[in-house]
C-alpha cells in the first residue's frame, strides 16, 4: 500500500514515510498521519525533513548504506542535489525499498543530478514503482526524468515533487512530464493497494 500526502511525501505500508513535510511551510494540507515505524529522509531541507510532526520508532537521514528492517531490505545511495556535485545544493539519498513479496520502489529524493552513473542505475534499475521529481527549477526538470524513466525501466511511476495549486514553491507543474513520457495515466487516486498495471503513471491525489 502507497499514500501520498503531496510534494515527495509517501507512506508505505502504513509503516515507512518517505520526506515528511509539515504541509503549511510549503502551501499543502498538513499530513494527517499519527504514528509511523520508520521514518525516511533523502535530505535536510525544510520540504523534506519534517519528522517532528510524527510519532516513530526509527529515522534515517541522508542515509548511505543497507539495512533490513521489519522483513524492508533498504539500500541508500549517494546521489547530488544539483549538477556541480553538490556545490550548490549538497547531497541527497536515493531509497530503494524491497518488501518481502519481492516489490521494489525506487524514491529519487530531490535528485538535481544527470544522468546518473551506470553503476547506480545498475543498482536501481527495474523497480515495481519509481517515485521521481518532475518539477525541475531545483531538481530534474521533464525531459530529464523522461530520460531516466527509460533508462530505469520501472513498472510504473509516481511523479513527485511539481507544482500544485496553491503550492508555493516554484516549480512546474507535471502536465509536461506527462505528455513526454507518453504511458497511460491513473488518476483520482490517493493511494495504491496493489501493483497490477505496466507502462502507467498514477497521480496521485494528496
């Protein structure tokens, strides 16, 4: 099960949260989540890092390296914030989550960075779901997700991380992205339970 609750913000299971925000400091609803397990996050930016509106066990930050946790295999990768190494925006974790079924979501954080070295796209390719900024401006902009849409080959994506109304960031919207990449789109949706489609994109409802 995978909830959105807007900008990079996801739930898995009702037990991991990936980059919590606070909702007001960036113009969304607040995340209406109590309690977690495992609190995940790519970077310390204010829009990524806001564990204290959350009640949990466990939190990782920028983290690099391989834990199993509640039956999880999670691998973190150094990936940059921008395309000079991180010079302008530091670094920022890339999350690739394995569940005991063997589905595997990849969360691209705010990755600035492209394209990606074949190792790391070795190491991430073929995920059941891509989670992956689109807004551009600070991270990849469209074309440059498209890019590593194809490069990655997922199952399906979640774009993240774009501009919505009354957002205040500025980013842009994910109309683009969408036309770009050409796959059927799911929408209406706030979550997903199951996984059974190939080639889609959901947009999901925070």
């Amino acid at each position: 099960m995978i909830e959105y609750f807007g900008h990079s913000m996801f739930l898995i299971d009702r037990k991991i949260v990936i980059d919590p925000h606070d909702g007001g400091s960036i113009g969304l609803p607040k995340p209406n989540i109590d309690k977690v397990d495992l609190v995940l996050i790519t970077h310390d930016h204010y829009d990524h890092n806001a564990y204290e509106i959350l009640s949990y066990n466990d939190m990782k930050m920028k983290y690099y390296g391989y834990i199993n946790y509640q039956n999880y295999k999670i691998t973190g990768y150094k990936a940059y914030h921008d395309k000079e190494k991180g010079r302008r925006r530091g670094e920022t974790a890339i999350y690739r989550i394995e569940d005991s079924e063997g589905n595997v979501i990849v969360h691209l954080g705010d990755l600035g960075e492209y394209p990606l070295k074949e190792d790391l796209i070795k190491e991430i390719s073929s995920p059941t779901v891509l989670m992956i900024p689109v807004g551009g401006l600070i991270t990849i902009d469209y074309k440059e997700a498209v890019s590593l849409v194809k490069d990655l080959k997922p199952q399906v994506v979640i774009p993240m991380h774009y501009w919505v109304r009354g957002h205040l960031m500025p980013l842009d919207p994910v109309d683009n992205f969408i036309k770009e990449l050409g796959w059927k789109v799911i929408e209406g949706k706030k979550g997903i339970e199951k996984i059974e489609d190939k080639e889609a994109i959901y947009l999901l409802i925070a």
